[in-house]
C-alpha cells in the first residue's frame, strides 16, 4: 500500500525508518483505513452528500464542527494515522446511520434538512467526539476554507453545536409499544405520537426508522 508513505512525507529517512518499523497488523491497519477511506468518498458522492455536508452532520453529532479540509484530507489519506484512526468510527458510524435513513426511503436532502431543524435526528453529543473532533481539526490547523478564513487557528474556539435531544426511558419505552402496534406509522400518526411524548416529528420518524433497521438486521 503506498498509505504509509503518504502520511510521512518530508525526509527520505524519516519514511524508511518509518516504513521498517511499521508491523504486519500495522499493515493491515493502513490497509483497512484505505479502503475504508475509498468507500467512503465513493458512498458520500453517490448518496449526493458535500464534504462540508458530512462535516455539519457530524457537527451536530459530536457537539463540535468538523471541517470539510478535514474531511477531505481524510479521503486523500492525508491526516496522520493517529487522527485517521480516531475519525474512521466517527465517519463509520454517520454512513451507517445514512446508509439506513436512506434504504428506508429518506433523500440526502431530507438528511440535510433534518439536521438544520432544531435538535433534528436527535441524541445527545459526547464528549468523545468533542475530543476528537478538537484534535483532528487541529491537524488542518492554518489550511484555508473555501470562504478564505483560516481553520483550527490558535486562540480561537471551535463552534459548539447545539445538544441533541436524549430520549429517556419513558419515552423509549412509550416509543416501543407504539412501535409494537404499528412499526410504519404515516405523516399524521407520527406528529400525533410525537406531540404525546413532546418529541420533534424528525425524532420519531428517524427513531422508527432506525428501529426497523434493526430489526432487519436481527
């Protein structure tokens, strides 16, 4: 794979000495993180989805924003592989999630609407992914975005995103039993269970969404 000599990339030395000390389940490591790179630059194109898009979600996500430089320069292999292998399950875990909205019939562009609607597609942020998402933004540290400014600028505070609801047990539990009776409610009946259990629709449509998913699965 040419993936460990992408990531060193300055002293002819330095990439030799790198390349004799990286090990056979190393190799393998980098392997699996390119292929997972390729796959996912391809899905993200075919479901019809930005760079930018794919940072905004995770925004919303993981409470803090991530950038499209980021994203991008995870597809071209060209973050270190330390921040390529704390961003893979982040990025792993949204295309599944999209994956799944999207075999149960959403368009990208519901996605993108559902995510700017108040606390849409909702759980709370973590502070993992807080984490995460400050350390790999500070790999991208000076790189310009496309409006010019500067990324992961000493000094400056990333954006917070807004909390995503948390669904507690009563809901949940109140989720499943309607679920139980009709697991593809319509339009109408999902506004009228949301306004019982003081949820947004979005909520209820991607939690019932994401519970056949699951049931398929199993």
């Amino acid at each position: 794979s040419t993936f460990g000599q992408r990531l060193v990339t300055t002293d002819d030395e330095t990439v030799k000495g790198a390349t004799q000390s990286i090990t056979r389940e190393d190799r393998i490591d980098l392997e699996e993180l390119e292929n997972f790179a390729q796959t996912f630059k391809k899905q993200r194109i075919k479901f019809g989805f930005t760079q930018g898009d794919v940072g905004m979600a995770l925004g919303r996500r993981y409470g803090t924003d991530f950038s499209q430089t980021t994203i991008s320069r995870f597809e071209a292999l060209n973050l270190s592989f330390k921040n390529m292998c704390k961003l893979r399950p982040l990025l792993k875990e949204w295309l599944a999630d999209a994956e799944a909205a999207i075999a149960n019939g959403a368009s990208a562009s519901d996605l993108l609407e559902a995510q700017r609607n108040d606390s849409s597609m909702a759980q709370s942020g973590t502070p993992t992914g807080i984490q995460v998402a400050a350390m790999v933004n500070s790999a991208t540290e000076g790189s310009p975005s496309p409006n010019g400014s500067c990324i992961g600028t000493p000094g400056i505070p990333l954006r917070k995103r807004r909390k995503r609801t948390n669904l507690d047990a009563a809901q949940r539990a109140a989720l499943d039993g309607y679920f139980q009776l009709n697991p593809r409610p319509d339009h109408d009946r999902m506004a009228q269970i949301a306004g019982t259990l003081d949820l947004d629709r979005d909520v209820v449509r991607v939690w019932f969404c994401n519970r056949r998913q699951k049931l398929r699965k199993e």
